[in-house]
C-alpha cells in the first residue's frame, strides 16, 4: 500500500462473493483494498519472515493461508453471543522483507509498527513468521507510545538464546528486549514453559533476570484462569501498557502439527482460546502477534486453523471492550 514504506498490499485476495445473506464470513468483515474513512479499530499485519528461524520453519507462508481461511469461518462468536463484523477491521498486507538480509527484514517492521502505530489508534494484530518478528514489532511500537511495556508470553520456550550464538532469531526475541532494555526483564511473564524444550542455563538466565515463569504442567495443575489472573495483576500494577505474543507451539502437538517444534503435554486449545479473549479484553492491551505456524508441514491447515480462532477469540475480547 502505497500510504505505508514497509508495507505491501497482500498478494492475493480470497473473496468468493456473499450467498447468503445472513451468514458475514470473515472475507466479508475484513478490509483488504485499503483504509478507509476514520480509524480502524483492528489492524491486520502480516509478517512473512523465517529465514530467521533456528530449526527449518516455512513459517513465512503463514500470513497468506491465514488469510484464506478467511472463506471458511464466519464472524458470530455464539458463545458470547458477539459479532465481530461490529468492528472495523482492516488487512494492511505483508510487511516488505529482504530475500537474504534478516537484520533489514527486522529493521522493516520496527519501522512499519512504529509508522501504523504513530498514524492510527487502532490495535495492530501480526500475524508470524517466526517468533524473531515479536523483538522489532515492541521496538516499533514502543517508540510510538513511549511506555513501560508489559509482556505476556505463550510459548514452550524461553526464546532467551545468547544472540552470539548465530545473532537475533527465533530463539532470542526475548533477550533481545530485554537487554536492549525495550521491556525490563520483571515485566515478563512466559506461561506455557515445557520440559525437554530447553536448558538449564537458559532456565537460570531468564530467572536472575527477574522473568516470571510458569510452566505447562503448572498451568495444568493450577488452571489458566488463576495463573492469567496473576499474570494480569502483576503487569498492571507497575506496566503502562500489555503486549501478547502467542507462539502457537505453546499448545499440544496433536492440537498443532504444523508447528515446527512440536511437542506434547502442550497447553489445550481452550486455555489459549480464554487466555486470548481475557486480554483483548484489557483496556491496556495495545498488540498481539501470532508466530510459528509453518503450513507446508500442517495437516489439513490444522494449525492455521487454531492460530485463526486465537485472533477471533481475542478479537471477540476486543469487542467485548470497546461495545460492552
């Protein structure tokens, strides 16, 4: 889109046409031919990046398949009896990355957050890519707001990798923040943390750090509702604002095989489908992302699938904030 320097328009549009009159799919609710009067209250982002990826990932084909289940699902949240197409809702397409340059790939969307964060007011959603893209995109943010940002992580891992060890990727964007100082490493909570997914090293690191860290088997014992509960509570009582990020291998593999590290005794669907919907809830949540979901390795688009309805469920928390 020529109104934004990092962005491009999304490459191809799946719109098949209304049939029915009373039924609102998302390809019907979504904008994707631009934006239009005022200021959208949801902001649609995708990030094609995973050359930065530690493991082979094709993560960078997720924003498009996202994009086509579009046809598959409609906007009735019928739980919450919510509409989403009550919202303005609007795909700024792909940010703009470079064939072979990952540090210009993460330079691109510091500089497309901060420019749509600095023009509209809107909540912007990014859609991974791998988890490297959740270090700029607070970066980009960030310098908009000029905030003390709060972060709760989704994730098997830590993502706290020694950048000198083969430089920012998606083992590091926690790290990264932290000693950029971009967030302070006591506004981090990471919840969904397994065993046999990292190292004892890193485990220290993040803790001498001052990190919060809550297992996936804690969240089993304890239940999501009371460890996001604690989670809420501790960065509101000292953070301005909240940044999720949800890196969809925190969840089962046989919820998830599309991920590229997958992994058992992951969180349950409905623990990241209720985590999603309390925070965008919250009136000081300003972003989420979704990353690592890679579909050449998906079986019956399984994973986009579920990473789609951890947008629609935030997206439902969203609605329920701004209409009541």
């Amino acid at each position: 889109m020529s109104e934004f320097s990092y962005l491009t328009a999304p490459p191809v549009r799946f719109a098949p046409g209304k049939g029915d009159p009373y039924v609102t799919r998302l390809s019907d609710w979504i904008q994707t031919d631009g934006l239009s009067e005022g200021d959208p209250e949801l902001l649609l982002i995708g990030v094609p990046l995973s050359k930065s990826s530690i493991s082979f990932s094709g993560a960078h084909s997720h924003p498009q398949q996202f994009r086509q289940l579009w046809t598959s699902f409609t906007t009735y949240n019928m739980d919450e009896d919510i509409d989403l197409a009550g919202l303005t809702a609007v795909d700024l397409g792909d940010i703009k990355m470079h064939i072979t340059d990952i540090p210009q790939c993460h330079y691109n969307i510091e500089e497309a957050l901060h420019e749509v964060t600095s023009r509209y007011a809107g909540l912007p959603v990014l859609v991974g890519g791998d988890h490297s893209i959740t270090y700029p995109a607070i970066r980009g943010i960030n310098r908009s707001r000029q905030q003390r940002v709060g972060l709760i992580q989704f994730d098997a891992h830590l993502d706290v990798r020694d950048t000198q060890y083969g430089g920012r990727s998606n083992g590091t964007p926690i790290r990264s923040l932290i000693e950029t100082n971009t967030i302070r490493a006591e506004d981090i909570v990471s919840i969904g943390l397994r065993s046999f997914a990292n190292s004892k090293e890193y485990r220290q690191y993040a803790e001498q750090q001052g990190m919060t860290l809550f297992t996936a088997k804690h969240v089993q014992q304890t239940g999501i509702k009371q460890v996001l509960e604690w989670a809420v509570n501790f960065l509101e009582s000292k953070c301005d604002v909240i940044y999720a990020t949800f890196d969809i291998d925190v969840m089962d593999q046989s919820l998830v095989p599309g991920v590229p590290a997958i992994g058992p005794a992951g969180l349950s669907a409905e623990d990241v489908f209720y985590s999603a919907y309390q925070l965008g809830c919250l009136r000081n949540v300003i972003g989420m992302d979704m990353v690592c979901v890679d579909p050449t390795k998906d079986v019956r688009d399984a994973t986009s699938r579920v990473a789609l309805h951890v947008f629609l469920h935030f997206a439902s928390g969203y609605y329920r904030r701004l209409r009541g």
